[in-house]
C-alpha cells in the first residue's frame, strides 16, 4: 500500500478531502498543528494521525522516510510550502497541494529539476483552485492551437471557507495580477471590469491574481492571460473605494483585525450548499487572425469538487501516471481530467 500524509487535515477542505480519501478505500495519515483536533477526527474516521508545527524540520525527517505522497491542505500556502516540500524532496515523497497562490506556484515551479532529481512530482493546485479553469485552458487550446491570448472566468454562489478568506486577506494589498507578453505583470485590483455571458446570465466580472494566470502558461504556452470573477456591483464599489487604503492593509494591525474577523465570521459553506449549488466558469482563446473559441463548463460546488480532484490526482501520482518534475493537473493528467466528476457539463457557444 502507498502511504498517503494529509497536513492540516482537520481544516474546513482538509477534512472534505479526508472523507472523500475513505470514502474511496484509502486509509491517510493525518497530520496538523493541533492535538485535539487530531484525535477526534483520526477517531471518526479510524485512521493515524500525528501532530507538529509545519515549521518542525524534525518532524518532517522522521516521518517522511515511511510516507509516499503528501497532501497539504494548510493554508495559506505561502506560509507551508518552505517547510513542506523541501522536506519531501529530502525524502523523495510527492507533493500535491490545493493552493490557488501564484507565489506559491512559482516558488514550486523553481524546484522543478531538483523534483525531477528526487524522482518525485510536485503538483501544487490540485482543488478548485486550478482543476476545472486548468482543464478548460487545455480544452481551448487544444481547439484553436495557435491561440495567443487566454480569459477564464468563473462564478460560485455557496460562500468561501476561511482558509481561503485569510488566503485573501493576507494578499490584498499586493492588488491583482496578469500574464501579458508570456511575463507576470502586477496591476491593481479590479483591473478591467466586463460583463461576461456564462451560466446562463449576464455576470458582472472583475478581474483577480487567480492561480491559472501563472500555470495556464506552462499548460497552454499562452503568453496573455487574465482571469476574472463574477461579483456584485456593492462587492465591486467596496474594493474601489478601498483601493487608496491598501497600503493599510500591509501593517500588522489591519492583518490581525482581519485575521480576527474572519476567524469569528467565517465557517465555510454548509453541506447543504455544498451538495446542491454548482459553480459556473467560461473561457476564451483567440489568435490574431480574428479566431476565437469560447467555452463555457459546469462542475459541482467548488469545496466538494477540491475533495475529489484532490484524492483522483493523489491516486493518480502514486500509481506513477506522472512524470517526475512540477506538473499542473491538465499538465499531468489531459483537458479531460475534469470530465469524470459528477454534474460536469461542457458547452461551445458562438462568440
């Protein structure tokens, strides 16, 4: 039996991702910071599990030895990873991910020979955050092959957890983000706003630093890409208007305020959300030929679709489907990875 390691497991997504894991036969062992929280979802679910800091070298080089694959769930990303995955480039374990931070991305993506020189895949963004938008990249690519410029788009009515929330928050006041010219080029939030057809309705969209505007490019090889999101045009005024306090943001007083805010009001969506709201994404390619595709998909909730996205890539590393080195999902597993989750739909619309 290959030995999976899911780190922050008892997290809003990371326990998701434990029950669709048994769900499917696997029995992981769980790990996290806290004690407590450990046992009492080890016990539910009857599996071992093991408690330390991220940061614990120690702990890594102990444990690491016995594990094939690690699962972390323990956001935000940009905090774990430097502990994480140089660890298991150590040991020679795989790394997979559910982060949707492109600084996270390319951090990864740098360590891509030494990957390779371990035998080992590193696949950050094996959840929502890039697994659906990821697929429709290659799907449009794969339609219009001399595609020089990308847009996705996406939409989810059922709320966010508070991983991603803090996720958020900690990176707000660096504003947005997009590839142009096959470079990453930093501008600020809400960078171009459009109404964007999908989902059967006209969607207000702004765009966002959303993980596919760094991996998209290893995916595709397009050079220009902007990701945006469906939001309300009160959501929208309030980012304006908040734009000249961005540099509050930064101090460590408005980071703990929101920290503590969203730590108080954020749970994540409930399960009734979670089995019954679906969660829209559009995409575009065009060339300078005045060619263009567009595409518009259907998946399942987003937190419900990162369980099971996240738990088919694992089984799929550990039964060496994949070559060693960074990988994204669509990179690594085909534009039609996506296709094999419940209430996906795909659809071609005349542009």
């Amino acid at each position: 039996m290959k030995t999976i390691f899911i780190y922050g497991a008892y997290g809003y997504t990371g326990k998701l991702i434990v029950e669709a894991a048994v769900e499917q036969g696997l029995k992981p062992i769980i790990g996290g910071r806290s004690a407590k929280k450990l046992a009492a979802l080890a016990k539910e679910h009857s599996l071992k599990h093991i408690a330390f800091d991220v940061s614990n070298k120690d702990e890594w080089d102990k444990l690491l030895p016995n594990i094939d694959l690690v699962l972390n769930c323990a956001g935000p990303f940009a905090l774990t990873v430097d502990h994480v995955v140089p660890a298991c480039l150590r040991h020679n374990s795989h790394y997979l991910d559910i982060t949707g931070e492109i600084e996270v991305f390319s951090y990864i993506a740098s360590l891509s020979k030494e990957a390779v020189i371990a035998g080992v895949v590193l696949m950050p963004g094996v959840g929502f955050d890039i697994v659906p938008t990821d697929c429709l990249s290659a799907k449009l690519k794969e339609k219009l092959p001399d595609g020089t410029h990308l847009e996705l788009a996406f939409q989810g009515n059922s709320g966010i957890s508070r991983g991603t929330a803090l996720s958020m928050a900690r990176r707000y006041h660096e504003g947005g983000m997009i590839r142009e010219n096959s470079k990453l080029l930093k501008v600020p939030i809400a960078y171009e706003v459009r109404d964007i057809d999908f989902g059967g309705k006209t969607r207000l969209c702004m765009t966002i630093p959303w993980g596919d505007v760094y991996t998209a490019y290893f995916t595709t090889g397009i050079g220009n890409i902007k990701v945006y999101t469906g939001v309300t045009r009160k959501t929208l005024n309030s980012l304006l208007s908040f734009k000249k306090l961005k540099w509050a943001a930064r101090t460590a007083i408005v980071q703990w305020m929101m920290k503590s805010i969203i730590k108080k009001r954020v749970k994540g969506p409930s399960l009734e959300k979670r089995s019954t709201y679906l969660t829209y994404l559009w995409g575009k390619i065009s060339n300078g030929n005045g060619q263009s595709v567009i595409m518009e998909m259907q998946t399942m909730e987003s937190y419900q679709l990162t369980a099971y996205t996240a738990v088919e890539a694992a089984k799929r590393v550990l039964a060496g489907d994949v070559e060693s080195g960074y990988k994204t999902p669509a990179g690594a597993f085909g534009s039609s990875f996506i296709d094999q989750f419940e209430k996906y739909n795909l659809t071609e619309v005349n542009d």
